[in-house]
C-alpha cells in the first residue's frame, strides 16, 4: 500500500482552498464579475487563486509532494498546477487508486468552484502530478464540460 490515498486527500482539500473564495473580488471584497472582468484583473484574480491553492497544498501535503511549478494565462482562463511526488514509495500507485483519486479531486474542485465561472466562462483548472522521477503520474482538468455531472 502507498501513501497515495494521503496524498490525494491532501490534495483534495488544497483545492478547496484554491475554488472555495471563487467569488471573492480580490480588489474590493465584493463579488468578481470574472466573465466581463478585464484580463489585468483576471490575471490577478487568477495569481491570488494560484497562491491560495498553493499555500493550501503546503499546509495539508504531508510532504509527500511539492509544487513545483504554477502557471496562470487569463488569457486563455487557465491555471496549471504542477505536483512533484516525493519518495519511493510514490513511483507505483496502481491504477485503480489513481482513477479513484482523480474522480475525487475532480468532483472537489467542480462542486466548489463558482458555478458561473465554470458554467459562463472558458475557465479551467489543470492539475498535473508527477512520479518522483519526473514521469507523469495523472492530470485532473476542471473545466465546464468535465464539471457538467458535478454542478446543478
């Protein structure tokens, strides 16, 4: 058995760290209007998110993992989230384990994310884990479409 299961949880409440004030105005403490927001705004608004997630991800990783990379476009409405596992332990986990924590985290981040923002805007949310050897392990993309199921 791996430390997987830890580490996904962790990573599922990281998450919730990063969607949960979706709709906080990062400028003014009133709600955002990111779909008419300009893309100076929405590329802060994305960066304050990114930080969010990130300082989230610290405090619940276990240290496990690390981020190692953070990549915000509001151009294109994307934040990308890059996972480095750490340790031996995490160069296998098998498959079954990894669909499970991907649906999980996935369903996270769609269920706390603003409807609006997934629902009336292009925004997405890449989160990519690597194997500690470098080797990609799994990607959870949210996204209005791969959210569809998780919102009402």
């Amino acid at each position: 058995m791996t430390d997987a299961p830890k580490i996904f949880i962790g990573a599922v409440a990281a998450i919730g760290g990063f969607v949960a004030t979706a709709a906080v105005n990062p400028f003014k403490g009133e709600p955002f209007d990111y779909a008419t927001a300009s893309i100076e705004d929405k590329q802060k608004y994305l960066e304050r998110k990114a930080k969010n997630f990130s300082r989230g991800f610290n405090l619940t990783k276990g240290g496990s993992s690390d981020i190692s990379d953070t990549y915000v476009d509001a151009e294109r409405d994307l934040v990308s989230i890059s996972v480095q596992m750490k340790g031996a332990n995490n160069g296998y986990i098998p498959t079954s384990e990894l669909e499970k924590a991907r649906n999980l985290i996935l369903k996270t981040a769609c269920t706390l994310t603003e409807r609006d923002l997934l629902t009336e805007t292009n925004f997405k949310m890449r989160i990519r884990f690597f194997k500690p050897g470098g080797a990609s392990l799994m990607t959870v993309e949210a996204d209005g479409d791969s959210c569809g199921p998780y919102i009402r």
